[in-house]
C-alpha cells in the first residue's frame, strides 16, 4: 500500500502541489496568518493578511477562503484555512484538534478541485501539531489501514472499534487516541479495507 504522506522541511513556496494549504487565526483585529505560512507571506509580498480580510476571511475554525497564487508559488491555488483563535477554549486538547479539523477540511475543498496533490502548511512546532496535522490529512483522504496499523502497535491508546461500511456486523477493536473524547463524537466509525478485516 502507498504512503500519501509525506513529510518535508522544504520552503512552502517552491511545493510542486496543486494546491498548499496555510493557516489563518482568528484574532480581535483581524485575520493573522499561522505559524507555516511565513514563507507563503514572503513570497505574496507581506499582504497575506491584508488579502484575506479584504476576501471576508476571519480565521475561525472550517472557515476557507482561496487565492490564486498569480505565479508567486509554485502551487497556483492557496487554501487559506481556518484555525480559531490562538486562545480558544480547551487547552493544549483543543488546538490540535482545531488542527485537524483544518487540515481535514482543506483537504476535502482540494479534493474538490480535482487536484493530484496537496502540501499543507499548517502549524507544526512540536510532534503534537505535526501529528495533528498529519491525521487530519490522513483522515480526509481516508487513511484507515494506517489506523488500524497504529492502533495495533500501540497499545498504550485508547479503544475504537472500526468496522467496513459493506459489512456492518464486522467490528475490529482497534486502539487509537484520536478517537479519545470529544472526538469520538464527533466523527463516524472508520471504515475498515477488506484486507485487513478478519
């Protein structure tokens, strides 16, 4: 099975992507761009910020607003998505799963577009944001042998049960922190590959 993941440390700006991902945070003034997109705001001139409060961009969670590159990336489509606000409610838990969320989101509306390939530019200062990220990506491009790999590896997670749509009698228990609270919630079952089901 392909890795869709890539993990790279290379300049935003000269990703061979259809499509980068940056994010914005919700601020009392305006629309701040996030940690990540500081090369993508070079590479715009300085008017990332100016250019998305002048699109109607606030920065709160889901919320996307795109922008053509015009040539100054690589990428010739931007997705700036929404983070929230820098101080939002609930903790350390609440900010990686707001980065989930965006680079859930984003993924899907680049999914929409047709595009072959995405680089994200989200926050990801320690293995926590990188992590967050990185599942939030998995997720929307459907990622979930990956999961139940992870969940079988790592036993100190907490249980899930994942089960294929076409065969709903069929649970396979699985470990996996992401599906902790509030999560669980908030997100259907995964659905498990044949080959791996059994």
């Amino acid at each position: 099975m392909t890795n869709p993941l890539t993990i790279s440390t290379a300049p935003a700006r000269s990703a061979a992507t259809d499509v980068l991902v940056v994010g914005v945070t919700q601020t009392p003034d305006g629309p701040v761009p996030a940690h990540g997109s500081e090369d993508v705001d070079a590479a715009l001139g300085g008017t990332l910020a100016a250019t998305l409060a002048a699109l109607g961009a606030t920065g709160k969670q889901d919320e996307l607003t795109r922008i053509a590159s015009a040539g100054h990336l690589t990428a010739p489509l931007i997705i700036a998505a929404g983070v929230g606000p820098a101080d939002g409610k609930g903790g350390e838990r609440g900010r990686l799963e707001s980065l989930r969320r965006a680079a859930g989101t984003a993924v899907r509306a680049a999914a929409a577009t047709k595009a072959a390939s995405v680089a994200l530019s989200l926050p990801a200062r320690d293995e926590a944001e990188t992590e967050a990220v990185a599942l939030g990506a998995l997720l929307a491009t459907g990622g979930h042998a990956l999961l139940v790999q992870l969940a079988k590896i790592d036993p100190e997670l907490s249980q899930v049960y994942l089960r294929h749509i076409r065969y709903r009698q069929d649970r396979y228990p699985a470990r996996a922190a992401i599906w902790a609270q509030p999560f669980a919630r908030t997100r259907p079952t995964v659905p498990l590959p044949r080959e791996l089901r059994g």
